[in-house]
C-alpha cells in the first residue's frame, strides 16, 4: 500500500466514525502533546522554542505509531509568538518553568484581570475593537494603548507578532501536509472554536471575576456572550476545513456544573453556543466538543442539537452514560483515564476491551485518551493502546 493510499484508507476509517457509521475498524486519534516531544528525545522547551523540534516530533510519532490521525496543532505555544508582542498570560519551559513542564496559562488575580468588571459595556458596543485597542495592550508588554506614547519598540512587536502568527499558520498546514504525504496519517482538526463564556472566563474576566458577575451582574454578562457571537462564528467558518471532512475543535473549559450554576449554564452559555453550532452545522461543518472535565449533567442538552453535527468527547464524564443518552446521534471518543497511562499496559488494554465492548460495538468511535496525552505517559501503555485498539477493534 503506498503512502497516499494509507491515508485514504485512514481517511475514510476516520470520516466514516466521526459521521457515526460504522468502518472496517475503530479509528485511533490520540491527542498526543509533550507526549510527542518526550517520546522524540526532545524537552518541552525545546519544542516550545523551536518549532522544528515539535514538527520533527509529530512526524516521528507518526511514522512509528499505527495512528489514523493526530492533531498537527498541538504546539499550543511557541516562544517566538509569545515573545514577539510580549504576551504575559503563558508561562513558558525553561524561562518561567522547569524545561520538561509543559506550558502554563499564568491567570492574573482577580484585582488584576485583563478586563476590569467595569468595562462590560465597551466589549458590548464593539468586541474587536474592544480586543485589539484595549485588551491586547493590557495582556502585552509590548504593545501600547490608543492614545499612550508610542515609540518604534511597540511599532515593531506589532510588525514582529504579524510575521510570526504568519509563520507559526503556515508551520502547521505544512505539517498537516507532511503527515499525510510522509506518514499518511490525517490532520484530525481544523479551525478553533470557544464558546462566548469561556472566552471571557479564560482571557478577559477570570474565573474568580465571571464568577462574582454572574452573582452580580449576569444582565451584562449575557450581552457580552451575545456580542461575540457573530465573531468567534466567523473565526470557526474561516478556519474550518474546506473540504468539510474533519472537524472543528471546539476546547470546553470552565462553564459546566458545578464550575458555572445549572440557571447560569442554560441562561447565558447555552443560548449563545448552540445558534454557533447550528450555524456552523447549516455550513456543513461537524464540531469536536473536547468536553474537558466533566460534563454529564449538560448530556441531555447537548441532545438538542442536530444528529451528526458534533462528535462529543469524553474526559472526566461517564461514556456509558453519553453512549446511553446520545445513542446513535453522535459519534463518541475518548473515555479512556489518563491515569492508566502511569500503570500497566494490561490495565490500559482491559479499559480499552471495557470501552469498546460498552459504546463502540455499531461504530460511531473514536479512541483516544480523556484528555491531552503529556510527557508522563508510559510509552508502552500508549502502545499498548494502540495494538490493543488495532487487534480487538475490527468490525
């Protein structure tokens, strides 16, 4: 089988699972992060610093791994961007952190959140305008508000962050190009969506800050949701893969019970994602709700959208039960404790049998880890994952 045809039969394999039918086998899709890096030889530094490290590293877990697809943008942060305009929110290996830690998000204290509570009613009148005259100065060190004096230090991190957003892009779609013509393996996402709650729990407001103005001030709260909704549609519909085949990820935070109030989920952050989802649906465009932590309280709302429009991934929730609720609606992966990963690989293979045997018998699956696989993961576990899949997976 050649290269290109591999990639086909993966293709298929893939889109046949995320459409909710049923391939020849189960599709493996790990989320594989500083997993990758750790396994290639390389520290996270350097794969945070030099991105040819962390494409080097993918490549490698490509070719070595029996994988249908991976993620080609798992290189969440790399310094040169970070560093071009000064961004003070990601803590970064080997300058702010130990070289093998994998990247932080450094949230501010609440008396110093990059939106203070009073300035609901700017992002309300004009978000964008909101987020690159105000926001983005106050999350930068290099870059001045409208108005302040400017010197051609902050022209130039305008210049700097442009080229280099420009070239971490393009670093991406050529991996996502080498995998297939390399590896034959599919690039499993393209283009980003975050719901409108989370975008102003995890840049602008804080958890602490969100959570007093949804006490205090959920009026304004809601009107700021629905503001930045036509934006992060269009940020979705621009990112996403024209050919329609693999999803859009969708990353879930911090708005699920008990994180966010039952009222307050269904209120404020359902009412101004699901007309997102139903969009993006009508362009027909799935989504990967990467349902970080658990979610099984929301199940029976994430019911109400249309058949085959998302494919729901489980972390921390119950994948019996999204299996019972969902039935053949949606394509399920994941579910599988990244804690197994630190045991025995006979203990990863039995969770495995549990899983497939449990939601994967009529297809409509997807294995992968619960969450992002980091550099702590056992290699022999994730093989062991992987032949286990292969071996036992086949319809």
């Amino acid at each position: 089988m050649t290269t290109e045809e591999l990639y086909q039969s993966r293709l298929k394999r893939y889109v046949t699972a995320m459409r909710n039918g049923k391939p020849d086998m189960i599709p493996i899709r790990p989320f594989v992060a500083e997993f990758a890096s750790q396994y290639a030889g390389y520290t996270a530094q350097q794969a945070t610093h030099d991105y040819r490290y962390a494409v080097k590293a993918y490549l490698k877990c490509a070719h070595d791994f029996d994988w249908d697809a991976i993620p080609a943008n798992m290189i969440y942060c790399w310094t040169g961007l970070v560093q071009a305009i000064g961004l003070t929110y990601y803590g970064i290996p080997g300058i702010d952190l130990p070289p093998q830690v994998g990247f932080q998000y450094k949230e501010p204290p609440e008396e110093k959140a990059f939106m203070p509570p009073e300035d609901y009613d700017l992002l309300i009148a004009d978000p964008t305008g909101y987020l690159f005259n105000i926001w983005l100065p106050q999350v930068s060190s290099e870059i001045q508000r409208p108005g302040q004096p400017i010197s051609e230090r902050h022209n130039l991190a305008l210049l700097k962050g442009g080229m280099a957003m420009t070239e971490y892009f393009n670093v991406l779609g050529n991996l996502a190009q080498s995998l297939q013509t390399e590896c034959g393996t599919v690039s499993a996402i393209c283009g980003i969506l975050k719901a409108p709650l989370d975008i102003l729990a995890d840049k602008l407001r804080g958890y602490y800050g969100l959570a007093n103005d949804l006490c205090y001030q959920p009026k304004k709260v809601l009107e700021a949701c629905e503001a930045m909704m036509p934006h992060l549609l269009q940020v979705a519909l621009d990112s996403a893969d024209p050919k329609k085949q693999v999803p859009i990820g969708f990353w879930m935070h911090r708005s699920c019970v008990p994180l966010i109030s039952h009222d307050h989920f269904q209120n404020i952050f359902w009412p101004t994602l699901k007309p997102i989802i139903e969009e993006i649906w009508k362009h027909g465009n799935q989504v990967l709700f990467y349902a970080e932590g658990n979610w099984d309280h929301h199940l029976e709302t994430f019911r109400e959208l249309p058949a085959g429009s998302i494919i729901y991934h489980v972390d921390r929730g119950d994948i019996f039960l999204a299996h019972q609720i969902f039935g053949d609606k949606f394509c399920l992966s994941g579910g599988i404790p990244n804690d197994l990963f630190h045991r025995e690989p006979e203990e990863v293979k039995a969770y495995c049998k549990k899983v497939i045997d449990g939601v994967a018998q009529d297809g409509g699956y997807i294995m992968d880890a619960g969450a992002i696989i980091q550099n702590d993961a056992r290699v022999d576990c994730i093989q062991a994952l992987t032949e286990f899949t292969r071996e036992y997976g086949q319809y």
